[in-house]
C-alpha cells in the first residue's frame, strides 16, 4: 500500500492494494462485495459512524451508481465518494468488478443538508478460482483522490480502512477448522493405514536419535506451568546444552495427535508458531513419511539474531502398532540456505506416542518430547536451557487442544453416583466414631459462633472460630450447587478428576478399602520460604436417614506412606454435609489446617480461605455444565459473581491479551450457557470483557436492536457501563440507566430471565471495588455533614463568648442537641431490638456526625435489612438526612443570618467566619436535598411502581452529573434566599 503526501496545493492521492484468499467459490465472494447495501456492509458503515450509503440508480442487476459519505475527523469535513460498480465474467474465467467515480455534475438528495467535500475512488477487484473454486484468490487494486488535503495521519488511518473489504471478507468466509480438519484427517489416515517402505538412511535417522536419547543419566524433575505436563532436565557428559523432556496424556488416539503435530503448514499451526516466537515456517515433503522442516524463532532476547532450524522429520511405527517414533535432526539442505538476517541453530528431537488404557471411553495417547537444542552463539547455557523449556511448553498447547476432561470427568462422576446409589456396606464401630467425631465440628458454627470470612464470591458464607482447647483454627463455609446430592457426592469423591487444580502438588494417591472407605495420600511442594508438607487421611462418607450425606476425613497414620525427611506430616481433618433443597444441593464444609512445624499465621489463613473457596469451586463447576435455557434468576447472580472472579487463566494469558481477557475466553469456553450465548451472539465476549475491565471513559451511543449489535457496537456498549456506575450510588440505578441508553440491552433483559441479575451482580461487585462516583457521594456527604456541625459547634462557642449574642448561641446549641437527640432516637428505633453493642455503635456514628456518609455506604453496597432493623439502609438514609435538613441545616442557617445582619447594624462588621458556616450549612441542605430527590427518582423499583410520577432525572452519565450538581447548587441558594428574607423581615418586625 503506497500514497503520496500532500504537497503545495496538489491533493491528498493514494494508491493501494490488498490481496486474500477467501474459503468460499470467486461467484461467493463477488456477490458479497457487489452488495454494497447488504446487512454485512451496512453495519461496517453504521460503526465506522458514516453518515449515508445507498445506491440511487440501478442499470442492471450488474451495474448501479451509488452514493457513500466517510465521517472524517474533527476539523475536517466529511467526504462524499459518488461511483459506478460493474461486475463482468473476463474469457479467462476471473470475475471482475470494475468501479469509477462519477462526473463532478452528479447531484444525489441525502433527504437532509450534508456538508461534504468530493472526493473520488477508482478501482478493480479480481476474483480468481483455486482449489476447484472451493476457495478463490481476491486482489483489490484501488486509486483514491480525497479531496481537498487531509493530513499524512490521517490518510494512513483511513486507507487501511478503504482497503478492508478485503480483511472483512477473509473473516467473513474464513473455514480454518473445517480445511484444517480434512488436511489432518488425510494424513491421520496415511499414518494409520499405508505401508510406508523405508530407505536405509531413514531407518538409520531413527536408529541414530532413538540411540542418542536412550542411555541417560537420572531427569532432574522442572517446575512446569501446567502441572499435566511432565518436564525435567539432564546434562549429558561432554555436551554444552542439556536434554529437556517432556511428557503429557493426550485425549486422542496416536494417528490423530502425530497428524495435528507434523501438519506444520496448518492454519491452527501458524496461529501457535506465532505465538511461540516463530518468524518464518516452511515443509518440504519428501514422502509420505520424511519432510524437511525449515522454522526460524525469535529468542526474544535484544542483540540477537532469531536462529535459523533446518532438520530432517521422518515418522516410524513399532513392529505391534502401539508406538510411533517422529525423529527430527539437523540437516543442511540446498532449498533453505543460511540468511544473513538469521543465525543457524541446530538440534535433534524425538517424539513417542504411546497407546495408552481409554479413559471413560475415550482414547489415550502418552506424548513424550525429548530435545537437545544448540542455539549457537554467546548465548549463556541457563538462557539456553530456559528457551527449550519454553519450546517444551508446546506440549501443554498439544493437550489442550485434544483436552476431553469434561467428558472424562462426567464417565467418572457417573459410575461414582451409580455405587453412592447402589451402595450397601456395612460400617464399622471404628468408621461410625469417625463419623460422629467428624460431624461434632458443625457444632462449632451452627450456634453462629466463629468471625465472618469475606470470600471471592458473594454466595458463599464463611466463617472462622477456635474450639476449645484447640490451637488450630476451623473453618466453615457454606453455599448451594445446582446439582442433586448424589452428584456432589461423586464430584468430592472423584480424587482424580482433572478439573481440580492441581499446580502445586507434587504426588497424588489413593487407596480403595471399602467403597466408602479410603486412604487419601497428597505432597505439595515447598512454598513462602517453607519444606514442601505432604498429608495422610481416612475419607469415610455416608447416607443419613434424612437423605442428607456426610464426608468425614481424619489424620491417619499407614506404612504404604512413612515420614519422609525433607517433608513435613501435616494434619487436615475435614467434614462435608450435603442437604438436598429446592434450588439444588447446600453443602456445608468445615476444616482445619495444621501445617506442622512452624509457620506463619498469615500463611495458613491465606490456605484457609483457599481450601474454604473448595464449595465455590463446585458451585462453579456445576453451573458451568447448566445449558442457557436452564438458566433462571439464581444462575444469572452465580454467573455475574463467577465473572468477577480471578481465574488461573490470567496467571498465563496470552500475548497483547489483558487479564480480564483471559478470563472472560476461559469462562465463555467452560460455561455451558456462556458458550451457547456467545455462538449464538459472536459479540457478547466483547460486551462482557468491556464490562467487566470497568474502564471509565466517555461512552458513545449505539441505537442498534439485538439483531444487529455488532463487536465494535459491543465494545461500545460494555464499556459504557463503567460511566453510568460512576454517576449512580446503587449498581441497579447504574443497570437501569445502562439498559434504558442501549435498548439492545433492554432487549436482552427481556429476551433472558437471568440477564439482569447477571449485570446487576457484576455492576455490586464494582461499585464495591472500584466505586468512583460513589466514594464522591460518601466523602462529600459525610465531609459536608462532618464539617457543618464543626462549624455549628465554633459559632456556638463565638456567640457565647460575644456580649449580648448569648441567647443565639443557646438557640443554635438547641437546634444541634435537637438535632442529635432526635437523630438518637431515629437509631434506637432502627437498632432497639438488636445487640446492645451494634445499637451503641449506630449511636456513636450519630455523635461523630458520620452517619449519613455511613448510611450511604449502605445503600450502595446493597446491603440487606436484618431482621432486628425496623428500617432498610435507604429509608433510613433518607431519615437521617431529612432530620439534619429539619432540625439543624435550615433554621441553623436562619438564625445565623440573623444574627450576622443583627452584628453587622450594630456596628460590629461582617463576620467571615459566620459567613462561611452558613455557606456550609446552606451546601450541605443542598447537597442533602439533590441526594435525596436524586436517588428517589433513579431507583428502578420506582420508577416501574410509578413512572408517572418518577423519570424526571436523564438517562445519560453526563446528563445526570450535570443535573445533581446543578440540584445541589439550586437547594443552598434557595436556602440561603429564604435565610436573608426570613431575617431581614425579623429585623424588620424588631
């Protein structure tokens, strides 16, 4: 893409090119790009802001004259390209569309006065047929004048624009998985069923690296990002660079995986190349079963080169079919010479695919990579060595694109809920005393005893208390899963299922007594300064005859795991109570950790919290199996609080991905209704990942209806909630207004009964985390407040001390103490039936003069009415308010007029300071008065109730700003008009 800058009076011109190649038939394409009008392109325009395309003359079905005006940025005036389009077959067999632009004569009715500059686009697009038309060739040669001159900056940001009809169709069309599929079935096949005859050079490559990888000294065990991929290290004697391996279980049989791995030109290939550091990639195929490989990586290190690999691939079966060998070795070949820009590396590799047992029906692969890498160069031998460790990172990428856990997960939890129902064994005197001793704990915390813990999650309660006699504390926490008993069960019971995360342990066993009866076995490494601890435990469950179940573990002690010396024996008894309910499963759990030895206190209450957070877990792993047409109200909270939650995806997200990114990809691949939605909506990730990031920026509009939301519309949209949290005190305020600006939104809430709690949690969580609009309600509320009884208190002790103002500061010293007494009273009918201990704290907040600033807090964090509390948090707000205004604002402000007209006649001046304590006063009625009205008329609950009377406050973040301080400024000046009136007609009557 080539254009010329402006120069002396010569206008802006440029020159471009784009070329693809499009997954669908030349006579497709065509089609698309000749339907200037179509839904695809007018949505494209609609977001790029454009303010008209239409065609307004049509010769035939294959050529029409049209009409398209490009926004232009600020100051510049928008541009109105007139042209014809014609589309022609040429002898050839190519498909052309030919388009010029119009005499400068042509007039076009816009229906409305657009101001605009010509500007004018010439142009051929070729549509050439490959791969029997199954995919087509599109190259677009455009010559483009703009009109007048338009900045260098500019011109470069709107050409790649003109040009990307190209892009939008290679997206629009693009089938990577389905040509990837049939590339990888092709060769799937090859691998499994042809006889491949071997040359004796290819047998001897085999022979050659299987020899060099297969006496080695002991693997020195590394520490692996993902914790299903096995990885260590060795150095052999004589050689400068060590022998990484790496191993990993593969959900796939051996030809489908070996086939995803040598098709090295694959798209899905390229993506993760890329990913990896890879600059260059290509394959020459020798045979069927010997390629040459040519790959070039960027070691991401500044001043050096990427390093250039050329190696020779060849793939063998075992004699029984159970083992392929893929061996790769440096070699030197005429067609991928040394480059300047590069520095040749070598290396030699072995991949060995193993057969494995299925699991849950499904096929096993063991994948196990062994590689020796010279980078070649000064490059230190610890880089070296950190850059394999990199590469071998490759096989976590191999099983997570095979990965069939749920699937597994699910064949397992099944054959464990069919013997949990069909179980029948007898229990021992020793397990019952488990049991009892196991149970005794719940006693703890079922007379509501123990300190509340705050969890990541808003539906899960959790507590912490010490029993008796104990140096250890417990921990309880309490939640409901979408899912029957029996279920839940299975899902604790399945000691090896793959969705628990297990990074940071180190070994993992099980020993079966009696089908409810087990002998758990776990070692973690060591951690925060701290040997690694493993722990021994008796895991004994049983049906109660309510129908409710009950998992007790105990410490235990067993020769198959003696002590070990670098190891500490740590003791983690547990129980678990499950309870069938109307909504599914409420599962009540309660721990306790001794680590042994010493550790810090701040170490175990971090792993408290993190083992309390196990029954989040489940509830998470349930709902995410929950289809969206499942989903009801109660899901639409679980998932909005599910949103809000930190995952270990964004511990490893990807390149140019933000955390927030991370996490709302892996939610919208985990979560069945999620997943469901976003097929269905291709946007709703980006509406999701712009809400939850909270980014507060100006929002822009968007009046599209649901059908036609677009991504760009999404970002716009999602991200447009952060602003209407900031101006709204309550997160439901906040919704309401976001849903009424969108009716997209609106849309969307009618569409789904969960769709509004869902944004109703999420707004709560981020008005409680990062609460702009709300922390400048409180500080200036409470501040205001704070401060007019401070300055109410000063002039009290000035009057008092100014002969012949004694009887105004009783009277100012009874509107405060009146004020206070009946702000009193208001808490004690509020907190009377409560614990003494809250109620006299209430009183003190009253006494200090912060609780408006209190009560408001309240009322943004949503918090509930106890059942003690005669009054939720937003009446009681009001209440406190309305007295403050009553009682000491207004008629302190009268009198203090008073008093400073009465001084001033006197003879005794001006005084400033009585001056500014009545401003003050004045604000804070003001400020009361606009918060009060305010929030009244945004509430969601009265605005439907009554929306005859309600509505009066706008719909937009900035309106609504603009609106509250203006209501503020309008209550302290009619206050302070009514003060001097009230005094000047008292001194008058005097």
């Amino acid at each position: 893409m080539r254009y010329t800058k402006p120069v002396g009076n010569e206008p802006s011109v440029a020159l471009g090119m784009a070329r693809a190649t499009l997954d669908c038939s030349a006579k497709e394409a065509l089609a698309n790009y000749f339907a200037v009008c179509g839904r695809e392109h007018m949505r494209s325009s609609r977001e790029e802001g454009n303010p008209a395309q239409f065609v307004f003359k049509q010769h035939t079905k294959h050529d029409f004259e049209w009409a398209y005006v490009v926004k232009m940025p600020f100051p510049l005036t928008n541009r109105e390209f007139l042209g014809r389009y014609l589309s022609f077959k040429e002898p050839t067999g190519d498909l052309v569309i030919a388009f010029e632009a119009l005499p400068d004569s042509t007039k076009v009715d816009y229906g409305a006065n657009l101001k605009v500059v010509r500007a004018e686009s010439t142009g051929i697009v070729r549509f050439k047929s490959i791969n029997d038309d199954t995919q087509c060739e599109v190259t677009l040669l455009q010559h483009g004048d703009a009109g007048g001159f338009v900045p260098e900056r500019v011109a470069a940001a709107k050409i790649p624009q003109a040009l990307g009809s190209v892009r939008n169709m290679r997206e629009l069309f693009q089938r990577d998985d389905a040509i990837d599929g049939a590339q990888m079935s092709e060769l799937a096949a090859i691998i499994n069923t042809s006889e491949q005859p071997y040359l004796p050079d290819e047998d001897s490559l085999v022979a050659k690296v299987g020899a060099k990888f297969a006496s080695l000294p002991a693997f020195e065990k590394l520490d692996s990002p993902d914790h299903f991929v096995h990885m260590s290290v060795v150095f052999k004697e004589g050689s400068s660079s060590a022998i990484l391996r790496a191993s990993t279980i593969v959900d796939a049989p051996i030809a489908e995986v070996a086939a995803w791995e040598m098709a090295k030109l694959s798209r899905e290939n390229m993506k993760e190349h890329v990913t990896f550091g890879g600059l260059d990639r290509d394959l020459l195929k020798i045979n069927h079963h010997q390629d040459i490989y040519h790959v070039v990586y960027d070691l991401s290190i500044p001043g050096f080169l990427p390093r250039q690999f050329v190696s020779r691939v060849v793939w063998k079966w075992a004699a029984d079919k159970q083992e392929l060998t893929v061996v790769a070795d440096s070699v030197k070949h005429t067609d991928f010479s040394v480059r300047k820009e590069y520095l040749r590396a070598s290396g030699t590799a072995i991949y060995l695919y193993e057969q494995e047992v299925k699991a849950g029906g499904i096929p096993q692969t063991k994948v196990t990579w062994t590689q020796q890498l010279d980078l070649g160069g000064a490059i230190p031998k610890l880089v070296q060595n950190r850059q394999g460790v990199g590469q071998l990172m490759y096989l976590s990428t191999m099983r997570k694109r095979f990965d069939k856990s749920p699937a597994i997960d699910a064949a397992s939890n099944l054959r464990l809920v069919t013997m949990i129902q069909n179980h029948a064994e007898q229990y021992t005197d020793e397990e019952e005393k488990n049991l009892r001793v196991g149970v005794s704990h719940f006693a703890t915390f079922d007379l509501q005893k123990g300190k509340a813990l705050k969890m990541a999650s808003a539906l899960t309660e959790a507590k912490i208390a010490f029993e008796k006699g104990d140096g250890h504390a417990w921990g309880w926490a309490k939640t409901t899963v979408r899912a029957i008993p029996e279920h839940v069960l299975a899902h604790v019971l399945d000691y090896y299922r793959r969705s628990k995360n297990r990074s940071k342990e180190v070994e993992r066993s099980m020993k079966v007594v009696t089908d409810h009866n087990r002998e758990l076995y776990a070692r973690y490494k060591p951690g925060f300064g701290l040997s690694g601890r493993d722990f021994l435990n008796r895991q004994i469950w049983r049906k109660l005859p309510d129908g409710s179940f009950v998992i007790v573990t105990a410490p235990i002690e067993s020769e198959d795991h003696p002590l070990l010396s670098d190891v500490v024996r740590g003791r983690f008894p547990l129980a678990m109570r499950l309870r069938g309910s109307g909504e599914g499963t409420t599962i009540e759990y309660v721990i306790q950790i001794d680590f042994g030895g010493r550790v810090p206190a701040l170490v175990t209450n971090l792993y408290m919290k993190s083992r309390l957070a196990q029954v989040t877990e489940i509830q998470v792993f349930y709902l995410g199996l929950r289809g969206l047409e499942e989903w009801g109200a109660k899901d639409g909270e679980a998932i909005g609080e599910v949103l809000m939650m930190k995952t270990d995806a964004e511990m490893h997200h990807g390149k140019g991905e933000t955390r927030v990114e991370a996490r709302v990809r892996e939610l919208m691949k985990k979560q069945k209704g999620l997943k469901e939605l976003g097929q269905k909506h291709e946007w709703f990730k980006m509406l999701l990942t712009k809400v939850v990031a909270n980014k507060l920026r100006p929002g822009g509009d968007s009046k599209a209806k649901l059908c036609n939301v677009s991504a760009k519309e999404a970002k716009v949209i999602g991200g447009a909630l952060a602003s209407c949290i900031a101006a709204n005190l309550t997160a439901p305020a906040a919704v309401d207004e976001w849903m009424l600006r969108y009716p997209a939104m609106g849309e969307l809430e009618r569409e789904y009964v969960w769709f509004r709690p869902m944004m109703d949690t999420i707004a709560q969580r981020l008005l409680e985390s990062v609460s702009w609009g709300l922390k400048m309600r409180l500080y200036t509320g409470a501040g205001l407040s704070t401060l007019d009884l401070l300055t109410d208190l000063y002039m009290i002790n000035t009057y008092a001390t100014t002969p012949g103002q004694e009887g105004t500061a009783a009277s100012l010293a009874i509107m405060v103490g009146l004020c206070m007494t009946i702000q009193l009273f208001v808490t004690w009918v509020q907190a009377h039936k409560g614990p003494k201990l809250v109620m006299l704290k209430e009183m003190l907040l009253v006494l200090s003069g912060l609780a408006p600033g209190i009560h408001a807090m309240r009322v943004a964090n949503g918090t509930e009415q106890s059942e003690h509390e005669s009054m939720d948090a937003d009446v009681l707000l009001t209440a406190t308010r309305g007295v403050e205004m009553c009682f000491e604002s207004c008629p302190g402000s009268v009198l203090q007029t008073y008093a400073v007209f009465k001084i001033a006649m006197d003879g005794g001046g001006w005084s400033k300071r009585a001056i500014a304590s009545i401003a003050v006063s004045a604000l804070t009625t003001g400020f009361s008065a606009a918060t009060i009205s305010f929030d009244f008329d945004v509430s969601p609950k009265r605005r439907r109730d009554e929306p005859g009377f309600y509505g009066y406050i706008p719909d937009t973040a900035t309106s609504r700003t603009l609106l509250f301080g203006c209501m503020i400024v309008n209550g302290a000046l009619l206050l302070l008009l009514r003060s001097v009136s009230m005094a000047l007609l008292a001194m008058a009557r005097a």
